[in-house]
C-alpha cells in the first residue's frame, strides 16, 4: 500500500521533478481512491470541529502548481464538508502596490490561518521565488536569501502551534495542454482563460528550475513538500485528502473539558431558573 510518506520531498535532499511521474496512481483503482476521498472528508470535517473548539493549534496548507494542475478543484473537493467557519481560503495574487511597499510576508502574515482554523493558501510566499525569479521582478540577490527567510518564517508558524502541509501539484506540459484548451474551447471555462498561462507555459523548463530548488531548499521536518501527482484528478484529490486528514490527526485535536465543575453549573441553572 503507498503511503503520503512516498511523496515527500526528504528533508536536505535534491527535488528531482523527473523521479515523480504526473501519470501515477499509486497502483489504486478510481472506484476505490473515490471511497477513500469520502471517507476522509468526513473525517477532515470532525477533525477540523475538534480543533475549532479546542481553539489551540492551525492548520495551513499551501498549494502551488503550474496553471491548470488543480488548485481550486482540489481545495473544493478534499475541504466540501469543513465547517465554513473555520476555514478559510486565500488566493495570492499579482502583489498591490500597498503589498510592494512592504517585505515580501508581510501579506503572508496576515492571512495564516487563526488558532483553530484551516487555512488554505492558493499560491503564497512561494511565488516569491518561482514568478519572481523567472521573470526576473527582483535580483537574483534578493530572491535567493528568500529560501532561508521562508524556512524561518516557517518554522515559527510551527512554533506557534501551527501545522504546515505543503503540497505541489505535478501536472505534465501534455496534461496542462489539454486543460488550458479546454479553457479555450468550454463556455463554463472561458473566464479561466488568462494569455499569461501560455507565457507562463512557454517558460516551462525555468519555472521547473525553480520549482526544484524552492521544493529542495523548503522541504524541512517542519514543514515538508509533498509531491502530488495531478494528471489524473480523482488520484490527486485522494492523495491530498490523504496528507491533509494526516496533518489533522497529528494536530490530534480534543474537546476541551468544562469551565466549571458540572454538578456547580446545574445548581447555577437550577437558582436562576
Ligand atoms: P491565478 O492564480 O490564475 O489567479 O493567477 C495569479 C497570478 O498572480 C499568477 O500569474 C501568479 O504568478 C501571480 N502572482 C502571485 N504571487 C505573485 C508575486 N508575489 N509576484 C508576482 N506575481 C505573483
Ligand atoms: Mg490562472
């Protein structure tokens, strides 16, 4: 049986985005995958309530991934059952003028997620080193200490009780072709059409580069890339489903216990009714 441990980016060592294939389904049957999915959306969605209650710990999960690998459709399906309060979605977008005026976490920051609360983060501080480093939107000087930066900013997210799942969503260049036409040729998908994908598309074999090096500077016991095969949908919202009901089940949220000793608060009760 494969397990999340096999798409984990081991801590200290290369990101070679050639040893995962996009194509891979772990040996498993959709029918079966489908069930699991299910199952773990239920239990995501009672895990998330305990840990809304007990108000302590967070959860954020971080997707990055070329145009088109999934990033929305995997957020609605794995999170469909959650509580909507206490979830809660950021999509990071090209940075305001406001943003740019501050460091490059300062909207980062803003958005983690509460004690008690999921956050998930669609494209985030990543960016900072894939667009901005392919496009060349700041020197190679500033964008390189940024992995360290990151890996700080990380680890106290961690310290501060909040559990970190990163997931990158492995299409290949022939999946994305297809989808992005798709967005060309469906009327429902029309408004997905953006020329800049097919920019961002034509700069293939960068964004790859920098995927691998943001993937092996970042992958830390802490806060670890997952690899997310993501040509074949039903396998990439299993596997997620997968990393993220774990990620849940470490937090190990419970029900705190009453304030007050119940047998005072039933003579409380009992004198005010
Ligand atoms: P989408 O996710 O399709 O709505 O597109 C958002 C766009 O914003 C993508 O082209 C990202 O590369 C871009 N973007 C996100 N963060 C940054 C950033 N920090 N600097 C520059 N562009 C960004
Ligand atoms: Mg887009």
């Amino acid at each position: 049986m494969p397990t999340t441990n096999d798409y984990r980016v081991k801590p200290g060592s290369k990101a070679k985005l050639s040893d995962w294939d996009p194509e891979n389904t772990a040996g498993l049957d959709r029918e079966d995958a489908e069930a699991k999915l299910e199952a773990n959306r239920e239990r995501i969605a009672e895990l998330q309530y305990k840990m809304y209650a007990e108000g302590k710990r967070a959860l954020l999960v971080i997707f990055q991934a070329m145009d088109a690998a999934g990033k929305d459709s995997t957020t609605r399906h794995v999170f469909k059952g959650v509580n909507p309060t206490g979830i809660e979605v950021t999509s990071f977008k090209k940075p305001s003028e406001e943003e740019l005026a501050h460091d490059f976490l300062w909207r980062i920051h803003k958005a983690v997620p509460a004690r008690g609360s999921i956050g998930v983060f669609n494209r985030s501080h990543y960016e900072d080193v894939l667009v901005v480093r392919v496009e060349d939107l700041v020197p190679k000087k500033v964008w390189s200490r940024r992995y360290e930066l990151i890996r700080a900013f990380e680890s106290q997210l961690r310290q501060a009780g909040t559990e970190i799942v990163k997931i990158y969503l492995h299409i290949s260049k022939e999946q994305q072709r297809r989808r992005l036409l798709k967005r060309i040729t469906d009327p429902k998908r029309h408004w997905k059409f953006n020329a800049a994908d097919f920019e961002a598309r034509a700069k293939w074999d960068d964004y790859r580069e920098a995927y691998e090096d943001a993937l092996a500077e970042c992958s830390t016991e802490d806060a670890p890339w997952h690899v997310v095969p993501a040509d074949h949908k039903w396998f990439r919202k299993y596997l997620v489903s997968e990393i993220v009901r774990e990620a849940l089940e470490r937090i190990d949220p419970k029900y705190p216990g009453p304030e007050i000793d119940p047998a005072e608060a039933m003579a409380l009760v009992e004198r005010y009714d």
